[in-house]
C-alpha cells in the first residue's frame, strides 16, 4: 500500500501495490489478484536475499481513481481527520513528538 | 513501475509523509530457512478484523482522545467458515472488507496455494490488528513491550515459518 513509508521502518521485504486502502490483495471477489498479490508476497518471503527487499506489482486498479477514492473511505470522517479538519496544527504535533 | 505511496491518500496529508517522515535506523532481517513448500505460514492484517464472538477494537477511547488507538490483538482463525467476522476500524470502509475478507486476509488465496503445493501449510489461527495506532505519548512503547512480543510469541507457539503483513 505505502512501500516507501513500510521502508522508512525497516520492513524486511515489501511487495507494493497502488491499490486503495483496506484492499492489500484486490477487489472483493477478484481471486485472480488476491492470489496473484500473495503469491508474490509469498515469493519474496522466501527468496529475498538482503534486508530491504521490493517488489512492486504492476497492477492497475479496476476502479477510475476518484472512484476508489471515495469507495475506500469510511461512512464518517474519523476523529483524527476530523480535529484535523478543525485544527491542522495537530498534524505538525505529530511530526514532533514521533521524532 | 513504482508504486506510488500518495495515490489514494487525501491530500491533506501528503505533507506529512512527503516531509520529515520519522525514519527508523538499522535492520531488521531473518533469512527464511525452509522450503516454502514445507513452510507454514500465518497473515496478520491491520483492517481491525474480529470474530463477533471477541471483544472489538476499543473505538470509544479513540473517539475520546483521537490521537490514541487500540493496540491489542486478535486472533483469528484459519477456517473461514469458523465465526463470522466484523471491523472496528474508524478509518477504512468496512463494507468492501465484509463483503470479502480476502481482500485484507487472504484466507482462501493461501489455501490456494497449499492445495497446489507451493506453500506447506497455513497456521490455525491468524493475528488481525487495528492500524490506527495515533501518537499518543506511549503508542510505540506498546507495541515495542507488550504487542509485538505477545504477537510473536502466539506464532511460535503454532510454528509458524513466516507471517505476511497486510497493512490495511
């Protein structure tokens, strides 16, 4: 979903895909994708060599971009995106305090 | 082809990822021993899956303090056709994860695979977390003290060679 970010904390082997959130391994019912996705998850489990491994998929998503968009997000905003929304200021708070 | 990490997030926090992402130092690393065809292996998504059975994902005290999430677990089994699931997860939409849980806990894609022989054999019981872990002052320690080993320990226990992660 967000390689580079899975890189910044040290995962040891990364397959990307540019899917929406919430859907790791595809559309609902596309076996096809699923399969396909695990199975290279799988493959680069076993057969990395060196810390730091990627793979990305060169899968398109089935959806228009603006489409996914809105289909990944939930029914309401959360209560981060919300207070966001309301004070930006919190997302700075939260570059400080991580570092 | 590189995968773009922006692509569905909403804009308002790209800043946040483009610039002075906090970066770990090190690595983290463990060759994988075995033959995959002999290997079992265990799935771990952060959609805030759960058996209604289970106790859900603590969604109150997120929404009163937003910069906090749940850190526990759950664990979940292997046979699909055990328990019916549910999400708590303020962030994603669950709809889509109801409709096909594989989409994020690739259950049948992995029997696939063991039906075929690529793979050795599935653990009984698969770990699901809530993603939205916030920063509140003590959100890495719990993962580093109390989740992390406890997770790890449930995986040895059932002998498992690998996990795959699927970040929701």
């Amino acid at each position: 979903m967000m390689p580079s970010v899975a890189a910044t904390q040290l995962a040891p082997r990364m397959v990307g895909v540019e899917f929406p959130f919430g859907h790791t391994f595809g559309m609902p019912g596309d076996r096809r994708t699923q399969l396909r996705v695990l199975a290279t998850a799988v493959t680069v489990l076993a057969g990395a060599t060196e810390f730091g491994t990627r793979i990305d998929l060169d899968l398109e998503w089935p959806q228009p971009r603006g489409e996914a968009y809105r289909a990944w997000h939930p029914p309401t905003a959360s209560p981060m995106v919300s207070e966001m929304l309301e004070h930006p200021w919190r997302l700075n708070g939260r570059q400080r305090s991580v570092q | 082809m590189r995968v773009n990490d922006l692509r569905y997030l909403p804009r308002m926090m790209h800043s946040f990822y483009e610039a002075d992402y906090p970066v770990e130092r090190g690595q983290v690393w463990a060759a994988f021993e075995k033959r995959v065809s002999e290997a079992r292996l265990a799935l771990l998504s952060s959609a805030g899956l759960h058996l209604h059975s289970q106790q859900p994902f603590d969604l109150e005290g997120e929404r009163r303090e937003p910069t906090w999430g749940d850190s526990s677990y759950r664990m979940l089994p292997n046979d699909p056709d055990t328990g019916e699931l549910a999400v708590a997860h303020l962030h994603v939409n669950p709809e889509p994860l109801l409709a096909d849980p594989n989409i994020t806990l690739p259950r049948g894609p992995l029997a696939e695979l063991i039906d075929r022989g690529w793979v050795g054999g599935a653990v009984d019981q698969h770990v699901s977390v809530m993603g939205y872990q916030g920063w509140h002052d003590d959100a890495l320690d719990r993962w580093r003290d109390v989740t992390g080993p406890a997770i790890a320990t449930e995986l040895q226990t059932q002998g498992a060679d690998g996990l795959i992660l699927a970040p929701a």
